[in-house]
C-alpha cells in the first residue's frame, strides 16, 4: 500500500500549509494529518478478497482481488474513494461523430447489453423483451420524435457533461466503456423510436408503473431471517478463550446482550486509540487480536457473525453520534465529501443513486431494483441477510459491490474511507431505532 | 452452529376458531451430507433428521420423512386448522436417536 497523504484532504487554505509542513518533516517526524484520520497508513485486517489487493500476472496483466465470483476487471485507471488519491475527474471529452451510417438492430442489442451499460437499466424502451428496465433516466420509446440531430444524441452518449454538467449518466465515450463506433449504431436504433406507444401490456414491465418490493417480513424472526442464526453462533466466540487466555465475556461480564447494551447505537465512533472513526465490524479486527489473541478480520464470518450478535444488543434503541467531537466532525465532513465524489470509470457518486435531489436516482428503479434513498436510512439494519445471495453482507461489502460494477477498484473493507462513508451515512439515521440483522433483496 | 435440537415455532398472534392457521418451524441441527471418497459415496451413519411428527391437542396430525437433502437448520412451514384451543407439538427425530421437541401454545384472540 502506497504512504497515505491524508493531508491532502484537509478542506480550504490550510491544505497548502499542511503540504509545506509535511514536506519539510523528515521522515519518523511528526505529522501534520487532518484530525480524526490516523498518521500512518492504516493496514488493512481484512480477509484477502476483502483487501481492494491489485496482483500483476506473469504476463504482466494486472488483476484485482475480489470476492469469489466478482469480475477480476482491473480499474486502476480511474479514480477512487481513496484519500491518497489526487487524481481529478477526467474532464469531459467530445469528438467529432465518425462518418457512415449505424445500424439500428446492432444499436438495439447495444442498448441491451448487460456487459455495457445497460442502457436499460436507466431508460425504457419499446418493446416485450425490454426487462427489466429502470427510470432513473428519461424513458426513451419515442426519442425519435424529438427529431434532434444525430451529431447532438451522439455527444449526449459520448459524454453528456457538456449538455447536463450534473447530469448522473456516465461519460460513455470518454471513459472508454463504449466505443464511438457502437455509439452511432446506438444513435440510429434512438432514431427509431417512435411514437404513437402501444398499450402496454404488463405494468411491471415501465418501471413507473411497476410495484415498489414490499420486503421480506419479520427481520428478527430466526424462522424468517437465517442471519439471525448466524448471530446466535456468534454466542459461542464471545465464550471462546484466544491464545491470550480471555474471551470476550471475560471482560465483558453478564452476557453479549447486557454486555453489549446501546454500545453499537453509537457506531461508527471515532475511537481515539486508534485515531480514526471506526464501526463495529472495524474495532473488532483490532480489539479482538490485543483483547484476546482471536484475529477477527474484516468480512470474516466470525467477524460478521459477532458484529450482528453486538449489534443485536442494540435493537430498538435510537443511532445517536457524537457530531460535536471536532474528530468526528471533521470525518463527517470527509465521508459527505466521498459521498459526492465522482469515482471510477462510470464517474458516478453515492449521490446519483443514493439522493432525490436534482432528478438523481434514488426511490427510483435501476434495472429490476429499487434504489435506496439515504435519508430513508441505509445503516441500521446492517449487517444484513440478502436474500439475492443467500449470506450476510455488511456495509462494507455493500459498498465494495455497488463500487464494483461502477468501475472502480475496491478499497480494503476496513479502510478509514469507508468508515467515514459509512459516518456520514449513519448520521441520516441518527435518532432512528437499531434494527439488525435486516434482510434485504 | 450452537445450541443443536433447538426448536422454534412460529404461528400467528391472533386466531379465530376454524382458522388455518400456517406454522413456521425451525430447529437448530447440522443434517450431515453425504460425504465421498474417491467419488464413491461413504458408508456411515450419518447425522440427519429422517422423521418429523407433528401433534395438535394430543393427537398426531402430521408426519414427515425426511432426507439428507434438506438444508441444515431446516425450516419446515405447514398448515392446519385451529378447531381448539391447545398444544401444537412438532418433534423431530433424528439417526443418532436424538429427539428435540418444540411446542406453541394455540390461543383465540
């Protein structure tokens, strides 16, 4: 892992100062670092898939460490979350559209392509086969009729921050996820979409129309939610004694539930013998190792399990932080910033998805799923069951997945970048009961 | 995973008599898979529950046979009716002789 300069994240003037100072320590020196982010770079104690690891080949290709079954697609081309990363957000390109004409069939199987976009996860078009489509862009089944002309629609693909500057649709062309020549195939199959619509025949199929998930029932039912079990296995590691001779009931008497009681209401904290804000699942891969000798590495089943058994102490009672603590401010600050960072090759941010303000995505569908909106809440029933892939996931993997498809390479699970996402998240549930194991799509 | 045989039974809160009611049920246990050696299936006595009885107000009303090819910490979901009110028992038995137990009490609302 590569020095972190975190001073490079301190907000307004004194960025420069901190660069100067920091520049002029030698090495072992003190430095300067923006307050709540630890001085050195933080090593990561996550399971090997859960590290954001990059590993060049023998034939020098470079592949990324992923969970089992997650594409191996390096990104490093495009920028992350991570604070030592200066690079900007690649300024919008254009080109001059490339002669000759497109084919509105091959633009069609394009537009449809779950390897590309797909286009469809956003925009509705005509017909049958079209499933599941999104609305988190403008429905396009009569494109056509607006009549605009091709030069317009291909920039628009290519990269559409000329037109829209906020706009939450990927700068296609510019990033190299569509090539131009695929571009002016996609730009006669829109051609072709013309009005008057026929009656449609499934609600479900236009994503307006089409019924919100009603859930998954009771989430604290163990005969409804497996993870409940999971978190109840979890009793016999609080009673496992580590090489260190303890176990956690060593220390923490009366039981994880007594024990426990509203500790995890207040997480993420900033923890201040660590020197950075951390959540449950964070604190336990170093809490547990000096506590007890036990490695509980981050995105490890015993680590999960026992951060839901913790977490579980906590149900019904109200999130609460400690905004007032100038670290925890100043993560906050940092992890909001995340929050509306452009990153990867889709250059998408939380925002585009995760808010409602401005037409962004959020409460609407991106393909078959409803995205969820953050001020609803996106933390307090995690970890939680996903039903889509029968295992629990914490926040942290939620994360490295939604990143994933984006194009962007993942950071370690237990990274301090996440943690502060992960703040500034909680802090629209601040108030709200504790609800965990949740259990999701 | 902790605590094996243990039962937990689920029916709704509120019944009127003559209601079908749905029980969900759940017990806690490894049901052992087949395991291979060579490709060949090994012989032994595996640990799984093969029976499930299930009795209302004393008397059996259903019964399941059951196989390794249901998941560990199985979930069964049944349905009966609910003429009085009284003790729904399941038990579950399995190849090493145990015998775990789990009731719900039927109460009309």
């Amino acid at each position: 892992m590569a020095a972190r300069a975190w001073r490079g994240l301190v907000p307004g003037a004194s960025i420069i100062v901190a660069a100067l100072l920091a520049a002029g320590c030698a090495q072992g020196d003190t430095k300067m670092v923006a307050p709540g982010l630890p001085p050195s770079p933080w090593i990561s104690r996550a399971v090997p898939e859960a590290r954001g690891d990059v590993k060049t080949l023998p034939d020098g290709k470079r592949e990324a460490v992923r969970y089992r079954g997650w594409t191996k697609q390096d990104f490093g081309g495009f920028r992350t979350y991570a604070y030592d990363d200066p690079r900007p957000e690649p300024p919008p390109g254009k080109i001059a559209m490339p002669a000759g004409a497109g084919d509105p069939k091959k633009g069609r199987s394009l537009f449809l392509n779950r390897n590309l976009g797909p286009c469809t996860g956003c925009h509705l078009i005509q017909g049958n086969d079209v499933w599941p489509a999104g609305n988190v862009g403008p429905d396009l089944s009569t494109y056509g009729n607006r009549n605009l002309p091709d030069e317009y629609t291909f920039n628009l693909i290519y990269d559409p921050r000329h037109v829209f500057p906020n706009t939450l649709m990927p700068p296609w062309g510019t990033t190299g996820a569509l090539k131009p020549d695929d571009i002016v195939h996609i730009v006669a199959f829109l051609k072709t979409q013309k009005g008057p619509l026929p009656p449609e025949p499934n609600p479900e199929r236009n994503p307006v129309t089409r019924p919100k998930p009603v859930g998954f029932g009771d989430n604290l039912d163990p005969t409804n939610n497996p993870a409940v079990l999971r978190a109840e296995s979890a009793e016999a590691l609080w009673a496992r004694k580590g090489p260190a001779g303890k176990a956690c009931a060593d220390c923490h008497a009366g039981g994880p539930r007594a024990a426990m009681k509203g500790v995890a209401a207040r997480y993420p904290q900033y923890v201040a013998g660590y020197r950075r804000v951390m959540a449950i699942e964070d604190f336990l891969t170093v809490h547990s190792p000096e506590a007890t000798g036990l490695p509980l590495l981050a995105e490890g089943a015993d680590n999960l399990d026992l951060t839901m058994l913790v977490k579980m102490a906590s149900n019904g009672m109200p999130v609460t932080l400690d905004l007032a603590r100038p670290e925890t401010a100043a993560a906050l600050a940092r992890g909001k910033l995340s929050f509306y960072k452009r990153v990867g090759q889709r250059a998408h941010a939380c925002a585009d998805c995760h808010t409602t303000a401005g037409a962004k995505g959020a409460d609407k569908f991106l393909g078959g799923r409803l995205l969820a909106n953050v001020e609803a809440g996106l933390t307090r029933h995690f970890p939680t069951w996903r039903t889509s892939q029968a295992d629990v996931w914490d926040m942290r993997k939620r994360m490295q997945w939604c990143m994933t498809p984006l194009g962007m390479n993942m950071l370690a699970a237990d990274a301090v970048e996440y943690a502060e996402i992960e703040l500034y998240l909680t802090a629209f549930d601040v108030g709200k009961p504790m609800n965990v194991p949740g259990i999701r799509h | 995973m902790a605590d094996i045989g243990r039962v937990r039974i689920r029916i709704p809160s509120s019944i009127k008599p003559g209601d079908i009611v749905k029980a969900r049920v759940l017990v806690i246990h490894p049901m052992e898979i087949v395991e291979r050696k060579d490709g060949k299936p090994v012989d032994k006595n595996y640990h799984f529950i093969n029976r499930v009885i299930v009795t209302y107000l004393g008397k059996e009303i259903a019964q399941f046979e059951t196989s390794q090819s249901i998941s560990e910490n199985p979930f069964f979901s049944f349905s009966f009716k609910a003429t009085e009110p009284g003790q729904l028992k399941v038990t579950f038995l399995d190849t090493h002789g145990g015998k775990y137990e789990g009731t719900a009490d039927v109460k009309f609302a």
